[in-house]
C-alpha cells in the first residue's frame, strides 16, 4: 500500500509540472522539461519522508513552533521597524530573503535544541502518544551481543524497540575507543542497530528523553522503563537484579539462549572434539555448538580428536550449562558386571 501512494505522489508531481512549465512557457519540449523536474521532486519528497519519520515528534513540532515564532518577528521587525527608521534605503528582495532566512534558521535551531530539554509526557496529547503496552528498551549490552537480531528475524520476538539517545551515545563512544577490541564491538552494535531497523516483525524507535540528574545509563535505563510502562532488555546479570527489585520486568536474552537449549538427560550419547586439557588431572574439555563446555575424563590424551562420550552429569550454574561426561568405551565397561564381560566374550 505505502508503495502504491508513493507511486502515485511521483505520478502527480511529474504531471503536474508537465502541464504546469506548459502553459507557462508554451513549450512541448519546455513541458518534458518540468515532467523530469517533477519525477526528481517526487524522489525528493519520499526520501525526506524517510528522513522525517525517524525524528521525534516533539522536536518536529519544536522546529515549527520555532520558525513560525521566528518568522512572525521578522516580519514585524521589517514592517515595523526597518522600514521605519531606515527611509532613505531602498528594502530589495535580497534583504528580505537575508532577515527571513538568519532568523527562520535561528528559530528553527533553537525550537529544536530547547524541546529536547522539556518534558512533555504530562501533557494528555503526548502522554497518549508515548504510551505502549509492548515496548521494550534495549540496553547497549543486548545490542552489541548481537543475538537480538537474530531472534528477530524468525518472527518469535515482536513488538516495539525503544532504543534511547543515550544508548546510541555509549554504542557511538564504545565504537571510538582506542582499544581495538571495544572498537570492534561498538561497531558490532551499530551494525545490529542496522538490521534491527530492517526487520519487518519489530519496530525501532529511537527517542531522545533524558534524565540529567542521572548519570549512570542503567538508572536511566530503570527510570525510562518506569515512565514508558515498558520491559528492559538486556544481557546484564547485574542490570537484571538491579531492575527487578525496582519493579520493573526484565527480558533477559542469556536466559531466553539458555532456555532454547535442547535438554541434555545423563546417559545421553554424543561426540565431540577435545579443544584443550581441563583442571583436573586427564581431563579434556570440549563444546557444543552452543557454546556450552564438556568435561570428559581421562580424555587429555585425546587432544584435536572426535571422541564419543557418555552424558553422566548436568550441571546449570549462573554463567552457564556444564555438561560432565565419559568417553563411551569408559562409560559402558563400568556398567558391565563380570558375567557380562564372560557372555559376550563368547558371543564373539
């Protein structure tokens, strides 16, 4: 539909300055002209709706208040002074276009820096606008995880995204550090920022409210979600504890990872490649694909090989899932009694 309208906006234009250059001119060629200047006008339009719809609302409407506020005492300034005191001069239309434009952009600049600074959820019009029942504000530590966008992208996690100013601000100093390892995961979260914005099942919306007295970002992070009726989404164990006992709910993205995890029951069979040698004595240690670690024992000497092993502990910490096994050939001997051992010796 949203194409539909845009194609017909470009239609409109391109007409419209067809036949308007036309009859100004008397030109056919004059009138091809004016269609091609109309199709870039249309073009023009869709792409500063684009531009637009990401800009708050408020300072849209302080922008216009500004200017409008502006131009109104430029026009008594011109009217009503100028032209009074200064007879003599001659006021042209290039004195014109200089007062209306110094002070229209001083207006328009001004409107929009100083409604940053006010609050105008109180008022009912706004108050309305910004409520919403499934909003969730994304920390900065879900956002450079990554994992978010992931999820989004299968359609299981919908609704909409408030990322505020002061997020981005983090993510933008995190991605201008001089450490190339926190260089490299600010520009990590800029890119999910990215593919978050592409995502047809959530919607981003970035929104400037600030809490000047407040200067750590989690309690600001507390204190949106409070205004907002909104859940926090994060990764931080401590951003978590800290949210919930303010009241506020919190969607965990460890625990949704942890959660997704296939149940792994002692005595199941899998395989895995031991990576590197544990803290116990002959230990090794493998992973799933999961990231989650297995201890096997008396595996050291199996080092960059592919072992079968038997399941026979699982243990769920607060970091994690560990998962305690025995290689196969280990796990089965002990299960097997004497007779057992004597029958099949002569099966074969």
């Amino acid at each position: 539909m949203e194409i539909i309208i845009q194609l017909l906006l470009v239609v409109v234009t391109t007409v419209s300055s067809h036949f308007i250059v036309k009859e100004i001119f008397g030109s056919n060629l004059l009138g091809l002209i004016g269609a091609m200047c109309g199709l870039v006008l249309g073009y023009v339009i869709i792409k500063a709706e684009e531009k637009l719809k990401d800009i708050p609302l408020k300072t849209i409407i302080g922008s216009m208040t500004g200017l409008v506020i502006s131009l109104v005492v430029a026009n008594l300034f011109i009217s009503r002074l100028l032209l009074t005191i200064i007879k003599d001069i001659p006021i042209t239309l290039p004195i014109y276009v200089l007062i209306y434009f110094v002070l229209g952009y001083m207006g328009f600049r001004i409107g929009a820096k100083k409604t940053q600074t006010l609050d105008l959820s109180k008022l009912p019009l706004f108050e309305k606008m910004d409520e919403n029942e499934n909003a969730k504000i994304v920390d900065t530590s879900a956002i450079i995880d990554g994992r978010i966008a992931d999820a989004c992208e299968t359609g299981f996690v919908e609704g909409t995204f408030i990322i505020p100013q002061f997020v981005l601000y983090e993510i933008q100093h995190i991605a201008d550090n001089q450490d190339p390892a926190k260089r490299i995961r600010g520009r990590r979260g800029l890119d999910v920022l990215h593919r978050l914005q592409k995502q047809t099942f959530v919607k981003i919306k970035i929104v400037d409210y600030d809490f000047p007295k407040l200067k750590d970002v989690d309690t600001k992070l507390i204190a949106l979600a409070k205004k907002l009726n909104g859940k926090i989404l994060t990764n931080d164990y401590n951003l978590n504890k800290v949210a919930e006992l303010q009241g506020v709910e919190v969607l965990n993205v460890n625990q949704l990872a942890t959660s997704l995890r296939p149940a792994i029951l002692p005595g199941e069979q899998m395989n895995t490649r031991i990576m590197k040698e544990g803290k116990e004595h002959g230990q090794g240690i493998g992973y799933l694909e999961d990231g989650t670690m297995i201890v096997v024992d008396d595996a050291k000497k199996l080092l960059g090989k592919n072992v079968d092993v038997i399941v026979t502990s699982v243990l769920q910490t607060t970091s994690g899932r560990m998962i305690f096994a025995k290689i196969k050939e280990q796990a089965e001997g002990e299960y097997y009694s004497p007779d057992e051992y004597k029958n099949e010796e002569q099966v074969r």
